[in-house]
C-alpha cells in the first residue's frame, strides 16, 4: 500500500512561500519515490526551480520514508543546515508533513498533494484500493471494493449504465460489479449479491479519528 501524490504546481508552492527566503527542502524515499513526486531526482529539480525564482536552499535530504519514526533521526543530521532555514518544504505525503512538522518548531510547506491510498498495478500505474471508509464490505463482495473500484461508488450492485462489462463514466474501465459477479460466480456465493448493504454511515469513523489498541 502507498500514498500516491502529485506536485503542487509551481505556482502554488511559491504562493505558499510568500515572505520566506531560506529552505530546507526534504523527499521521501519510499512512496514519493515509487510515484516520482519527491525522490532524489525530483527534489533536486525542486532546488533548481525555486533557486530559479530566488529562493536559497540551505540544504536537502531524501529521508527513507518520511511518515515514520526515523523522520526526527534523519532531520537531527542535518540540524545545521535546518538551523539555517526559515522552512521545511516536504515532498512527502501528508503524513510526512505533519511528522516533520511535529518535531521541529519551523514551518512545514507541503509540495505535494496526497491524493489516494493505493497498489501498483504495474510499474508506474497505481490505482485506489481503499477509501478508509470504516466500514468494510469486502467480505460480500468478493475481495473487490465498491466503493473504490465504483465511479459512483454502489453498495447494492450496478446502476443501469453499465454495458458489456464496462462502466459507463469510463467505457475503458471494467464495471465494478461485473468484476464482483464474476468472482462471487466463480466462488460459487452469487447469492451474496442478494444481501443488502445499508446506506454507509459517516459516523462509524468521525473525524478526527483516533482508535486506542488495548
């Protein structure tokens, strides 16, 4: 499972930086990394880009995976280059931002944009798996969620759009419940697909969540 992210564009990342002049720029050495958002590579082309529009970069650093416990480790060796900085910007997801934000009094400017928890289908192509939804149907359907393999996100089987197994938001795109029929089929639990899911109640995980483990 990874975050999958995108950059913030140009534009918006200098808006953000409006009134600090000195950076300390960090990327994310695992999901950043895989998604190409905030790797080496790209946060060496971030450092030409605000150099570029007059910012100076007091340092940089590539932390192994910015949203863990090594964040307060890895920015402790490169104290006198953060020292020097009026900011972190972040190449990381969301998470990682408020890690290094939380450990370090300066400011923490996301580049980024955490858009989707997901797998790699392929090298390069990811696509959503879980929408954190608190409550969990897969069990009736096959392994395969509906509510993020579904552009509209059905509970109870396909709307009437769907033709020849394909969605009709996306006709390149396999209709979610064909795929979850077809698997329940081959199961042979096609009666599961009879059971009525009620509407999901947003109140099973309110924000914000917490969760304590006994």
């Amino acid at each position: 499972m990874k975050s999958i992210t995108r950059q913030k564009p140009l534009e918006e990342i200098t808006k953000q930086l409006e009134g600090i002049e000195r950076l300390y720029l960090v990327g994310c050495g695992t999901c950043a990394t895989m998604t190409k958002t905030g790797g080496k590579d790209e946060v060496l082309a971030m450092k030409e880009r605000l150099q570029g529009a007059g910012k100076m970069i007091t340092g940089w650093t590539v932390i192994p995976t910015a949203c863990d416990t090594m964040t307060e480790a890895s920015l402790a060796e490169n104290n006198g280059a953060i020292q020097s900085a009026d900011c972190f910007l972040v190449m990381s997801c969301a998470l990682g931002v408020q890690k290094i934000a939380s450990y370090n009094g300066k400011p923490a400017i996301p580049a980024l944009d955490t858009l989707f928890i997901g797998v790699e289908d392929s090298p390069g192509l990811f696509h959503e798996v879980c929408d954190q939804c608190g409550h969990c149907v897969l069990g009736y359907t096959a392994g395969i969620c509906p509510i993020t393999a579904c552009h509209k996100g059905l509970l109870n089987g396909p709307c009437g759009g769907t033709n020849n197994g394909k969605c009709e938001v996306d006709k390149n795109r396999d209709c979610a419940w064909t795929l979850i029929y077809d698997r329940l089929k081959a199961q042979g639990r096609l009666d599961l697909m009879k059971k009525y899911q009620p509407p999901r109640n947003s109140q099973i995980a309110p924000r914000p969540r917490v969760t304590r483990v006994a």
